[in-house]
C-alpha cells in the first residue's frame, strides 16, 4: 500500500493559481496577504470566539478588526470577544445562542486608529475606513478586500455550504462612530459607549434585522412607519403587547412602537417588534439550514389597557400574575401573544388559560386554535403573523392563592411552545470548552478558539451538537453523551478534538489483473468526507467525478485530485493494468507411427483460447493437405514413403490473448507391399489396410 502525499509544488501551485484567477477576474490585489505568507491556509487568521453548532446550521456573525497592527492582534481578539459576548446578551441573541456562532477574522493594518473623511488624520490601514460624523465607510478597496475574506472565509474555513450571515467591523479608535451599510455590513469602534457591544449589537441589528433607527426620520425595517394608523401600521398584530404601541420616532410623522428599544437608546432591551424581525431574519433559510419555524413572543396575562398608547414598560401595571392576581377581579383577564411563521408552512397552534383554585377546582378555562399562514413571502412577514388570544371576561372570585395557567401549543406536535412563565423563566449559562487531544496524551485548549457561553432555559435540556473546528475533528464530550440536562445556574461542557492530517488520506493500490472480458478499475481508497475528482492526463483538468472503467488488456493511469473541507487538496495517480490472458494448445495425432500411406486424424485441445478464434494447422512438408473435420480436427493423408511430418498449430492472439503454437509428429514407413506411392488410397484410410 502506498501513502500518497502531495506531489511537490503541485498543490501549492493549484491553489496560488486559483488566487490568482480569483483575484484576477474579481479582485485586482491580493487579499490576506500577511497571513497567506506565513501561513497558507486561513486558520491562522481566524479566531472562533462562539462555535455551538455547524456553520451551516447557525447564523454565521464575523468580526473584523480594522486599524490593528501587528502588535495590536491580541488586543483585536479582545475587543472582538468581549463586544460578540455583550451582543449575546441580549434577546433575542440570547434565545439564539446556541444557533448563532461568532468568528474573528484578524487583519493587520500598518498604522493604528481609523480615517476620517476629509479630515487631517488619514491612518494605513486595511480596509481605508473612513468616519464621517458618526458613520463609517469603506474607501479604496477596502469593501472588495473584505467581501474576498468573506468568499475565503465560506470557501475554505466555515462548515461546507455555509454562509456568513453578516460582518461587523470594528475600528480601532475611542471616538464615538458606528453604522451599519446595508445587509453585509456594519461598524463600530472602541468607545465607552460600545466596551460591552452595545454600539456593535444596535448597529448589527440594523444589518442583521434591516431594522431602522427608532429616533430618526428614515423609514426604515419593520420598526418604522409612516402611518399611525392603528389598523394599517405594520405591528398592527402586536399592538397593546407588552408595551408595543404607536409613539412619534424621530419626528411627528415617523412612528416607532416604543419609546424603549435598543433601536432607539443603546443599552436598552429590544422591543417586542424588533425582537420578532432579528429572530425571523436569525433564521432565514439563505443562511441556517436547520431554522425554527416559529417565533413565539413570551406570552402575558394582562387587564384591559390601551391598544395604542400603552407604551414600553407602562404595561408593567396592566400585567398579572399569581402576587397581584386580586387586580384583576371585575375586569376581562386576557392571556396573550404574538406569533411569526418563519417558515413555508401552516402551523396549527392552541392557546389556553385556566385558572384554578388551591384546592385545584377550576375556575375559568378557556382554549383557541388558531392556523398561521405560512411565511409565502419573505417580504410579508405579517401576513405569517397571528396575534393569539383567549380573554376571560369580567373574572370574580380571584383569590391569592389562586394559580394562573397558560399555555401556547404545538398541535401537530403537543410540544408547549410557551407558557405564562416563560417571560420570568431562569436562564443558565452553559460554557463550552474546546480542548485538543494531542498523541502524547496530553490536552490543550485548541488554538484560535474562546469558550463559548450558551444561554439555556434553566431545567431543560440541552443538546450537545459536537460542532468540528477548522483542521480539528470533535471527538467526544466531557459529558459522554448526546444531551445535558440544566439544572444549575452555571454548567461547563468540554468537547474533544483531534487535529486532523494536514491533507485527506488517500491509499492506493496498483491493480493488476488478467484479461476476462470483465470491467476493472483502480483501486482508490479515501476516508469518509473526501471527494475526488479525475483527469485522465497529467496536467488535465479534474472534472471527471467517477473513476472510469476499463475491459480490454492494456496499461492505464489516472491523475486525482482528492478534497475535503478545511483540508489542503491531495493530488495522485493510480494504475490499472490489465494483462493479456495466456493461452496454450496441445494439437496430437491419432497414431504418431503409420506403416505405409494412409490418413492421421490430428486433433487440438485449447486452453484458454475464444472459441471463435481460427486456428491454422501448417505441416512441415509441401504438398500435404489437410482436410479440417469439424471443430479443431484435421485428417492428413500421407504418402507410402518413409518419413517424419511435423504437424503445427498456431494460433496469433490478439489485443487481450496471447498467441500460442503446439506440433506434433507423425511417422510413415513406407510399406513396400502396398502398390505404387505417391498420393494414393484415399478411400481406405486404414494405414495397415492393403490388398494381397
Ligand atoms: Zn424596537
């Protein structure tokens, strides 16, 4: 068995050409070049700061470090990390933690700080930012150059198929800037304002939920409109849920659905409508393969309040639950929520509210079903959108004591979506771990990576998704099994890996075979996850995905490209030879001595030799004929004379037979009884016939 490696230069020279074509036809410069020169794959230069599932399955957030230096890297990591763990913070991330992962990619910048746009400072740095009042822009190439990391970064470093849901960048600077462009990205910097994200976690949602500024005049995202209509306004579903009403934004003609939300004052919770847009984009299907196909927002019990005008946290006094239940004696008690489809499918929901007494005697419960429409059209996402709702009218009789029961469920799967308590539910943290399994034994933390903390409803379960990492593979747990259940406030979890070769394993074997009219192939042998293409010559191009197949005799080679993701190609080539089968042949004659003339039979036995191939039998002696008698049977009359003839058969193979010859001898004494020689007796055939 041979253990190919790569053929000197050939992958290095496969993979600065594609570069080279890459930058050529898109990019007029190289990209990463201080990294590519230490180091040829990207890993050096990308930091996993929250990975808790596959790239493909999470919404893929990456940070980029703008007016770092050489020396500042560590720093970049910092920043990046504490900003990507305040972002985390804060619902709906925090719900989405498990389904969101975090990278930093580090750039290096030859001058620190950033541009300011017709300013005197003007700063080397990687991607020209430039400040213009509070918003950042790229200038030069710097939007190319980060949109080439991005096509690097889902081409060889992220899960296969994944793509990166958005990039923030965050500028080296104290000054007070960040915006977001458009959907791709957006910026922020090293303010006070943004030490835990939260200039970061506004201007990312701007990107992530096309969300608008709820204190400008700009209409912009599912928070802002231009009517106060209350029947035509977009959160005209929400409106009177748990604060979301209709309040001037920026000026008296823009609305907004609150007057707290971190779309209006960092450092604020999201509302309700912001909320419900950052989880239905979190889970657009062109970026996680494996969404949630409903947003359900934490349901409430309240008293009648204003539909319009009961905005952020005036709610809190119209809100009842099982301390302050006697409120509600004499009015209508409604159990509430708001649900998005996120997906193309109906979803058939229940809601229902019970009260019962201590002694558990029922004193109210109601149900209703509802059907949500599917989410048809991305860009229409009320139309997926359903406000449940069971109201009790005129409730008596509360007491303290009594307990209060919601419920918003699942019908075609029972599963409680959410209940009276989720909004009050305890969170835990799990902190995962990513530690490497080295061949002496001993552990390390895998390189580039921080631990990630999840956010967990407390006493539920979480599932372990065992996420691989670039050039490692995940091994096993600390837990030993698929699922932890979380019970305490705090919860670690360890996953293990193995770092994997540097390039796909590919055994070959040189495959020789004879000759039987059958197909044969190389043999190739690849681990799981490597997919190899072919080329027939040498420096050909590896298009062929099945390895061909070969019958006729004859030597043959194959050229392969072996690939895997996250793995440096392998290049090889195997052989095939398939050798002409062997044939022999024994050609006897009946009697080898004859007394005087007569006929020989001869007869040939092949070995190996088609059945159709025509086979010549030649005698050493000109003038004697032989007469062929069915198949591979000559009778030869020979004369009455004495003499040895050398009978030959030959036969010349072919392009998958070898040729093969046999003799044979038979000898005549002349029997001087007999009348005349020559040719005679053909009809007697008996040698020792003869008349007296
Ligand atoms: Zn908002």
């Amino acid at each position: 068995m041979t253990n190919v490696k790569k053929k000197d230069g050939k992958w290095f020279g496969a993979i600065v050409l594609s570069l080279i074509l890459l930058f050529s036809l898109v990019f007029p410069y190289p990209v990463m070049a201080d990294q590519t020169a230490a180091d040829q794959t990207t890993a050096a230069s990308v930091y996993a700061i929250h990975k808790t599932g596959d790239d493909k399955e999470n919404f893929v957030i990456v940070i980029m470090g703008e007016g770092y230096t050489r020396e500042q890297q560590e720093q970049f990591l910092k920043d990046a990390t504490a900003k990507a763990q305040g972002l985390l913070k804060w619902s709906p991330y925090k719900e989405y933690s498990d389904r969101i992962n975090i990278y930093a990619v580090q750039t290096v910048s030859n001058e620190t700080g950033v541009g300011v746009m017709y300013g005197e400072s003007n700063p080397d740095t990687y991607f020209h930012v430039q400040a213009f009042g509070k918003s950042c822009y790229f200038a030069k190439d710097g939007e190319d150059k980060a949109k080439a990391l991005r096509a690097e970064l889902e081409s060889r470093y992220l899960d296969t198929g994944a793509a990166v849901g958005t990039i923030h960048i965050i500028c080296n600077t104290t000054a007070n800037i960040g915006s977001s462009s458009n959907a791709l990205f957006s910026f922020s910097a090293n303010s006070d304002e943004n030490e835990q994200g939260d200039v970061m976690t506004h201007e990312i949602s701007h990107s992530i939920g096309r969300l608008g500024d709820e204190y400008d005049k700009k209409m912009q995202g599912e928070n802002i409109s231009d009517t106060s209509d209350p029947d035509k306004i977009k959160w005209h579903k929400m409106l009177g849920f748990r604060g979301i009403g209709i309040t001037a934004a920026g000026t008296e003609t823009v609305f907004a659905p609150g007057r707290v939300c971190m779309m209006r004052d960092l450092g604020n919770p999201f509302c309700e409508v912001c909320k419900m847009e950052l989880a239905r984009r979190l889970n657009n299907r062109d970026y996680v393969s494996r969404q949630a196909s409903v947003y359900v927002c934490d349901p409430e019990i309240t008293i009648p309040h204003s539909r319009t005008g009961t905005l952020d946290r005036d709610s809190d006094q119209y809100r009842i639950d099982e301390t302050n239940i006697t409120k509600a004696n004499g009015k209508d008690l409604e159990f509430r929520t708001v649900v998005q489809n996120i997906v193309d499918a109906k979803q058939h929901l229940k809601i229902t509210f019970r009260i019962t007494g201590a002694d558990h005697t029922v004193k109210y419960e109601k149900e209703e079903t509802y059907t949500v429409p599917p989410l048809s059209n991305w860009y229409d996402p009320d139309a997926a959108r359903e406000s449940l709702s069971v109201t009790l009218p005129a409730v008596t009789g509360l007491v303290s004591g009594d307990r209060l029961e919601g419920k918003i469920i699942d019908e075609d799967t029972g599963k409680i979506l959410a209940d009276n308590q989720t909004a009050g539910q305890a969170w835990s943290t799990v902190t995962i771990r990513y530690m490497l399994q080295n061949e002496d034994g001993t552990e390390t933390t895998v390189p580039d990576t921080a631990p990630a903390t999840v956010y967990v409803p407390k006493n539920s379960a979480y599932t372990l998704r065992s996420p691989d990492l670039y050039g490692y593979t995940c091994v096993g747990n600390s837990a030993n099994q698929g699922e932890i259940n979380i019970t305490e406030d705090r919860q670690e979890i360890t996953y293990y890996y193995r770092k994997n070769s540097e390039m796909p394993e590919i055994q070959t074997v040189p495959v020789r075979v004879t000759y039987d009219g059958k197909p044969h192939t190389f043999d190739i042998k690849q681990e799981d996850g490597v997919q190899i293409s072919y080329s027939l010559t040498e420096n050909g191009s590896y298009t062929q995905t099945e390895m061909p197949f070969y019958t006729e005799a004859g030597q043959y080679k194959i050229y392969f490209k072996a690939e895997k993701a996250s793995f440096i190609p392998t290049y090889g080539e195997a052989v095939l030879e398939i050798e002409k089968a062997s044939t022999s042949m024994q050609l006897t004659a009946k009697n080898d001595t004859v007394k005087g003339a007569g006929t020989v039979e001869l007869q040939l036995c092949r070995q190996g030799i088609p059945e159709d191939a025509g086979i010549k039998v030649t005698c050493d002696v000109s003038g004697i004929t032989l007469e062929e008698k069915g198949t591979d049977h000559w009778m030869a009359t020979l004369p009455n004379e004495t003499k040895t003839y050398t009978f030959t058969a030959c036969y010349n193979g072919n392009g998958n037979y070898t040729g093969s010859k046999a003799d044979c001898q038979v000898r005549v004494t002349a029997d001087h009884s007999q009348t005349g020689g020559g040719s005679g007796g053909s009809s007697g055939g008996s040698s020792s016939g003869g008349s007296g």
